[in-house]
C-alpha cells in the first residue's frame, strides 16, 4: 500500500437525499432554507444531477429522485439521521417557522442529568424536562421537508464546539497560507526588480548575468553598475542564510552599494569601506556577505577588483591557461573595522571573466560529488567558443544534470567576454 502522508486532508463529500419531485425540493433547500444550488445538469438522458449545501459550503447534499420501483423510492420519507448545526437554534427555528417548515417538537436542551424545554415564542422562558437521557448536550430539534425525510437542528454543545473551533484554526492556517504565500509572491516580483534590468553597452566587453534561486526568493546577488568614463562595475555576492531574511538583506546590500557608487565611484576601497559600514549598521549580528566587485575600463580593457571574502574569480585567457583571481578582503558586515585592498589584471581579445556562487560548486549529485571547481573549469573550456549569455545557460544547465534533485542553494553566475 502507498503512504499516506500524515494529516493528509480529508472531508465529507456528499450526502444523498431521496425526493420525489426535484424542482419543488429545489425550491424548498434554497428559497426556505437559503441553502445554495451548487449544481443542476442532466450527465445522461433521464437522469438530473441536482446538489445543494448549506451556506458555509462544506458539505455538499445530492438529491436524487429515484424510479418508483426501486429500493431507493422506499427510503423516502424516513429519519435521514443528518443533523445540520447553528450557534442558534431557536432563532434559526423561528425563521424557519416563518418560512413554512414544519417542526416535530419545540427546540429542546439536552444536559447530562436533565434537559429544558425552550418556548419558541418565549426564548427567555425554561421548561424543564424529566426521564430524559442524553442525546446532544445542547439544544436540539428536528424538521420534515416536503417529503417528509427528517432532519435534526441542532446547537453547538461542548463536541461541536470543539469541531468547530478545530474547522476555524484550519481555515485561519489555510487563510494564513495564502497570505504568506502572495507575500512571498510579491517578495519574488520585487526581488526580481532588483537584479539589472538594463546593461550598460560597452565596445570591448560582452557580458551577460544569470540566477536560479533555490527558493522563491533568495540570498544571491549579481548587479552591473554604470560607473561613468565608460567604466562598468560588475557584482556579485552571497549573503548569509536563506529565504525572506537572506532576501531582505540582499536588498539592503544592493541599496548600499548602488547609493555609495554614486559618491565614490571613483574610489573602490572607499566605496566597499562605505558599504561595509553601512552594511554593518543596518544588519543584526551575525549577519554578513561575501561580495566580488570588479570595475572593468572600456578604454583599457584594465580590470580593478575587490574580492571581499568570495570564492576566487576566473580569468579563462584565449589560449584556455587559467587565472584565479583569490581574497583581497574579508566579508562584509562582521567587522566595522574593516578595509580591502584593490588588485589589477589586463584583459586581452578573447578572455573570459567569471564570477559564481557557491550554489555552482557545491551542487553534489547523488553519490554526495560536488560539481567543485575542476568541472567549472572544464565546462568553461569545453563552452568557451559561447556567447556570455549562452555560457552562463550551458554552466546552469550541467550543474542540473550533475545535480538532478531538489537545488538546495541559489545558483548565479557573471560571465564577462574581451572583445
């Protein structure tokens, strides 16, 4: 037998009812007892498929009139032993009176020694009863629709109670749910405002940016910035922990550094010194990231960098030698004394610059592999001859191969090519 998960949900379907004329039970269950009409429909010639529910539509009730002939036809008129329930039942049996249902008894209460009789047209008057055992626990009654099937009415006692007060916490978790879930929507929407939606054109420089998030939203950042003189800056960076609060913190870093690349776009230790500032003090304890910032001259083809406690950058040259751009700072966010230092490369025709996550290198695959650094490069050469744009799809591509189960990190990836 298949598992079934436990607190699987289940509820109650449909209760079937047998009428002799559908059109004046119709009529009774939704003009009377302001029941809905869910469904009317013939699915075969001869045969209607008539369903009313009651107004907190939880339960669907099926009227069917069956042939004079069958076994079915017998059951008509008898006790149908269902019971709807109201927080009210002499208020509910009053207009119901009014509207022409026809009651057995007055509503009665029910207790475990005794019970009341309530007077229909005197609600504050109590009538007790003698000899009388238990049944509900509250008040209750019992009413004929125009077939005479019997139903009971009755109140809510301390089970129903109970029942009802379990119906309410799941409906108030499931309404829960759904808030959280169109917050986490709106979260994705706005998140995804914040990665570059325009790329500054350069004549030497292709580039192109990419992320997967293992959530709807995530912790991974990659920007391409404008730094004026026909420089660009390209980001990349990882904050710690995952989810909303990762998120929240991605967008603090991204505002920090895009208002301070304003002030000191010229400078980049006192830009991430600013930022690391900043970062410090709008940030809990224990909360940091790892950041690469790279300004690249389009003049030049000169490239300044900043590798603030990030895994190492790549420069594929043109002839495949590789050359690993490692720390010049530590993270963002821990210290409040803090600095960087600055280094240089030159990029020629046909180099490649890559900046990654660790959602690349540390996706393992089934046998517990990570996909690592080796096969990062490897995949670089292999897809060298690819656009930046197409070279950071090939990378994603197999690092899902290579790990085919749920992602557990985001991935992200720049790919940056000399023209």
């Amino acid at each position: 037998m298949p598992e079934v998960p436990p607190n699987s949900f289940l509820r109650l379907q449909s209760v079937t009812i047998f009428v002799r004329d559908l059109d004046r039970s119709i009529a009774f269950y939704t003009e009377t007892l302001g029941f809905q009409l869910v469904f009317d429909a013939r699915n075969r010639p001869g045969r209607r498929w008539v369903v009313v529910c009651p107004p907190d539509g939880q339960t669907n009730l099926v009227l069917s009139s069956p042939a004079r002939n069958s076994a079915d036809f017998k059951l008509i008129g008898r006790h149908t032993h269902i019971a709807f329930v109201t927080e009210d039942v002499p208020s509910k049996f009053r207009e119901w009176i009014a509207r022409g249902v026809h009651f057995s008894s007055n509503p009665r209460l029910r207790r475990l020694q005794h019970g009341v009789r309530v007077q229909p047209h005197e609600p504050a008057k109590i009538e007790p009863l003698s000899g009388e055992s238990p049944l509900w626990g509250g008040v209750f009654s019992s009413f004929r629709d125009p077939d005479g099937n019997i139903f009971s009415l009755v109140s809510f006692d301390e089970v129903t109670h109970a029942v009802e007060a379990q119906r309410r916490a799941q409906q108030e978790r499931l309404e829960a749910e759904q808030r959280a879930a169109q917050e986490i929507d709106i979260a994705k929407q706005v998140q995804s405002r914040l990665f570059p939606q325009n790329l500054p054109k350069l004549a030497t420089l292709d580039y192109a940016g990419i992320c997967h998030q293992a959530r709807q939203v995530g912790g991974d950042y990659y920007d391409f910035l404008s730094l004026g003189d026909d420089r660009l800056g390209l980001v990349i960076g990882d904050i710690s922990g995952k989810g909303i609060a990762a998120a929240l913190l991605m967008a603090n870093l991204q505002a920090n550094l895009r208002s301070q690349c304003a002030v000191h776009r010229d400078d980049p230790q006192r830009l991430l010194r600013s930022v690391n500032q900043l970062f410090c003090e709008n940030t809990p304890n224990g909360s940091f990231a790892t950041l690469f910032f790279a300004e690249y001259s389009d003049a030049s083809r000169r490239l300044r960098y900043a590798n603030c406690g990030h895994l190492c950058g790549f420069i594929l040259r043109a002839d495949s030698s590789v050359e690993s751009l490692h720390s010049t700072a530590t993270i963002l966010g821990a210290f409040r004394d803090w600095d960087c230092e600055v280094g240089e490369c030159q990029l020629h025709s046909g180099d490649t610059f890559v900046l990654y996550t660790d959602g690349v290198t540390e996706s393992f695959n089934p046998a517990l592999e990570e996909f690592g650094e080796e096969r990062l490069l490897d995949s670089l050469r292999r897809n060298q001859s690819l656009t930046p744009c197409e070279l950071v799809t090939a990378i994603v591509n197999e690092v899902r191969l290579h790990s085919p189960h749920q992602q557990h990190d985001d991935i992200t990836l720049i790919a940056a090519r000399s023209l």
